[in-house]
C-alpha cells in the first residue's frame, strides 16, 4: 500500500528567512512538530525540515538554560537551524518501507517528493493510523492472539470459525518472540459468544480475545470461559 494514500496533504511551509518565533507559532497553531522550509518561498522546493525539537534547542537560555544551540534573537531564520537536505520519499513507497525508514533513522516524519516537488508528508500519526485502518481494528470484531506452531493450523480453524459466525477475517500478522511465533488475527462482523467459545474450545492455544469498536482505539477484552 503506498504512501500517496496515507500522507498529509495540507502541509504547513515556511521559507529559510522566516523568524523562528514565527515558525514556532505557527506549529504550535496548526499542532504539528514538523514544518517544512521550501525556497523559494511559496515553492514546492523542499531544502530543509524544522522540528519541535530543532526549536527547543534553539531556545534562548531563559526557556532552555541547557541549550547548546541558544538562540537570543528573536530574528533568527528558520534556516539558521533548519536540517538541511532531508531525507524524502517518493510517493511510491509502500507504507511498511516508510515505517522501517522511520524505525532504523529514529524520525518523526519524512517529507513527499515527487519528481522534485514536495506533494506532502508522512508522519509517526499517518504510520498510526494506516496500521489502525489496514488491520481492521477500528471495525466491530474480535482481535484474537494465539501460539502458532509448524503443526498448529490454527489460522485455518480461526477462519472457519469465523465463516460459520458470519465474521471476516481481514488481517493476520505473524511474530516472533522468547522463542514462540505468535499470530494477531483480526475479524470483522457481528459479536457471537458462541464464536469466542468456539476458539477457546478448538484445543489451539489462544492467548486472548479482544472485542473490538468501531473507530475506537481502545478494545473491551474477553476472557476464556470459567465453566
């Protein structure tokens, strides 16, 4: 899934001569941590990225004593700053490659560019949101975590089970860890106690099963019967 579905479009710019008092306010309006600095001004040339952190490092003593990078005129530019250069994708990018961009290089956003021209941005919130909407988590369900093993079909059983219960499986991720590979599967479709009952009664190791809300980050979790 590339990232042309997923990016910020309405991008907040600034040029290199602009104060960064001015630039700091206008983040702070649009609460954003990023703005990005284009020349010339108006332009979709991107040269250089200004963050919420660059601006507290750049904060006169009074704000930040410990600043290396003080700045006590107000006048300063945005470019004085600015990261120069940075980092861009194209809008081509599949999701999960801008997500390991993102994880390795420790940002917060990388800026879209097309052919050289800056078409938007993707933040750590997009990245959050596209994992939301791609896994099914913000529909009414069930989010099940169960133990996979080389002889454990139990994708396949979860999915028969949410055939006959009128559910639809719409993600399953696999992952490894202290040495057990785990599976999140999440199903999409009406609440059926005889569902859940189903998965804790298929002799699978099912760790847990959550229901899930429609566009609601927080899950209601349902635990194994005490019968």
């Amino acid at each position: 899934m590339d990232t042309s579905l997923w990016m910020s479009r309405d991008l907040l710019t600034v040029d290199p001569a602009t104060p960064l008092v001015a630039a700091a306010r206008r983040m702070a309006q649009r609460r954003v941590r990023h703005v990005l600095v284009v020349d010339p001004p108006g332009s979709t040339h991107l040269v250089g990225i200004v963050s919420s952190h660059d601006l507290y490092l750049a904060a006169e003593s009074g704000v930040n004593p410990f600043s290396p990078l003080a700045v006590e005129d107000e006048r300063c530019p945005v470019g004085a700053v600015m990261t120069p250069h940075p980092l861009s994708i194209p809008s081509s990018t599949s999701i999960a490659d801008a997500a390991r961009i993102l994880h390795a290089k420790k940002y917060g956003c990388l800026p879209v560019v097309d052919h050289g021209e800056l078409v938007g941005v993707l933040t750590e919130h997009d990245l959050l949101r596209a994992f939301v909407r791609m896994t099914g988590a913000d529909q009414p369900g069930y989010e099940v975590t169960c133990v996979l093993t080389a002889t454990d079909d139990v994708l396949g059983r979860l999915h028969e089970l949410a055939v006959q219960h009128g559910l639809q499986l719409v993600s399953a991720s696999m992952f490894d860890h202290d040495g057990r590979r785990f599976g999140v599967v999440h199903l999409v479709g009406p609440r059926s106690s005889a569902f859940v009952d189903g998965l804790w009664r298929s002799g699978h190791t099912i760790l847990r099963v959550r229901a899930t809300e429609a566009s609601a980050p927080a899950a209601i979790p349902v635990g194994p019967p005490t019968g």
